[in-house]
C-alpha cells in the first residue's frame, strides 16, 4: 500500500460520525467544568509500512466527575479509584499531564476502542504488574495509569516519566533508538506482553529523527497530513521486540521538553473535522 493509500485510509476515518460525536461531548465537559486548559492530539501507530492505528487523545486539567466520564467510558470502576487522587492545575508538564480521554481504532477491527489515562505523582498506587523492559522504575519523576476497553477486554497500562540521563541511556539501548537525542521527556508505558516507549520533545523530535525512524513510505504520510492540517510532530514512539511504530500530531507547539506550559488552548481533532 503507498503513502496514498495511506493517507485515504487515515482520512476515512477522520470522517466517522463516533469521532466528531465524541469531540463534541469533550467539549461540552469542558464547558462544564469552564476547563481554560486542554489540549486533544492525534497518534498514529505504522506496523511494516503499512497503518496500523489511529489514535485521538482529549486532555483536560480540572477534575472530573464519574458521572461525566460515563460520556466517554462504558463504566466507571477503574476511574473512580483513580480520580479520587487527581488534583486540578493550570498547566501541563512533567507533574501533571491531566486526565485524557481515548477513542482508538485498529484498522483491522472497526469497533473503537474506549479509554481513560490518568496522571500519577504516587508510583505506589500503579497496577502491580511486571515491567517488561530491565529499567529502574523508582527513578521515574511521576507516573500514569491507562485503562482501554474494547467489549468485554480490558488492557491496563502503567505509564513512567524520565528525564534523568541514566534512565534515559538504558531505554535508547533497550528499545534499540540510539538516533533518539539524549534529552526530552521519555515516557515508558507496558501492559501484559507489551511494551512502549514514547518521547516528547521539539528539541528532541526533530526532522532527522522523523527520518531515521520512520520509512520514506511514512513519512510521506506524515509530511502529507502535516502540510495539510498544519500538524507538528513533537512525539514518536516504538514498541519493544515489535515492528510498529507511532508519531503524533499537535496543532500547536506544546509539550517543549520537559517545561512546564499554560495558557494551553490546542485542539488538532478539530482541524481534522473542521469544527468551529
């Protein structure tokens, strides 16, 4: 399949209905809450050359209440254990990336996938689950947890931030990425036999790493929706002993590095459905 087959692909599914019903509902829990801070952003995960996901992520920084996550999530179980421990900011970084809603597709299952992240600053109430990849989790500056349910399955990942250098020299190596810079927030994520690392930057992601680590086909793609949507790419990912690998798209320079950002108003799911 070239990069204009691709591109249909992906573009077909920024026409779902589901999508632009669930960006409507984001907004409106923003409206409620008088939230002034969010952000929504859109990953896509390539698997041989070839699409393998696509992935929209809502963001939001003031608390949530179970009775409105039911707007985005089949039940409220898992969320209410965690939300209990969320507090408001008004800005994104390294301590709080807020709580996120999930709405994923696999190309092969054109059911959605549903999901929440919630950001964490005690390790200690994470899943006890075994990490895959040999890294010190202790030295992690804070931490996240993920649930996605797809029918009557639900994945749980646990999610850790690092921005020191011993820990991020041990994941360039374990995820075999030694043309990723030695700097920018290292966000490793694992869940059963899965394993990810994901790294955010504009320092870090720059136009020699899209190259390395992605295939002309690939970045045809993201070249393409870039040029189009006025996208920015501060973020790629790659799993563990897996050839599949992700790239997101922000509408705005946000996420720079490991700084803190406010006054954050960034919606690139938006500009996809062409909202107002």
């Amino acid at each position: 399949m070239n990069a204009t087959e691709v591109v249909n692909q992906i573009e077909s599914h920024f026409n779902l209905p589901q999508l632009r019903d669930w960006l409507l509902r984001y907004r409106h829990l923003r409206q409620q809450n008088n939230d002034p801070q969010f952000f929504t952003y859109i990953g896509i995960n390539f698997k041989n050359d070839q699409l393998h996901s696509i992935k929209y992520y809502a963001h939001t920084f003031t608390h949530v209440s179970e009775l409105q996550a039911q707007d985005f999530i089949p039940h409220t179980k898992d969320f209410g254990k965690y939300n209990k421990c969320f507090t408001n900011s008004n800005q994104l970084s390294l301590r709080n990336a807020g709580i996120a809603f999930e709405l994923k597709y696999k190309i092969e299952n054109k059911l959605p996938v549903l999901g929440f992240f919630s950001h964490v600053n005690d390790l200690q109430i994470l899943s006890k689950q075994q990490s895959l990849a040999a890294i010190d989790l202790s030295k992690a500056a804070s931490g996240g947890i993920n649930y996605e349910y797809s029918g009557s399955e639900t994945l749980i990942k646990n999610y850790y931030y690092f921005s020191d250098s011993n820990s991020i020299q041990q994941l360039r190596k374990l995820f075999n990425v030694p043309y990723l810079p030695p700097s920018g927030l290292y966000e490793y994520s694992f869940a059963n036999n899965l394993a990810k690392l994901n790294v955010y930057g504009w320092n870090t992601v720059t136009d020699d790493v899209i190259q390395q680590h992605f295939s002309a086909n690939e970045q045809e793609v993201i070249h393409y929706l870039n040029q189009k949507y006025s996208f920015h790419n501060p973020g790629v990912g790659v799993y563990l002993n897996q050839p599949i690998k992700s790239v997101y798209f922000f509408a705005d320079r946000i996420l720079s590095n490991t700084e803190s950002n406010t006054a954050i108003n960034s919606d690139a799911i938006q500009k996809v459905l062409q909202l107002q």
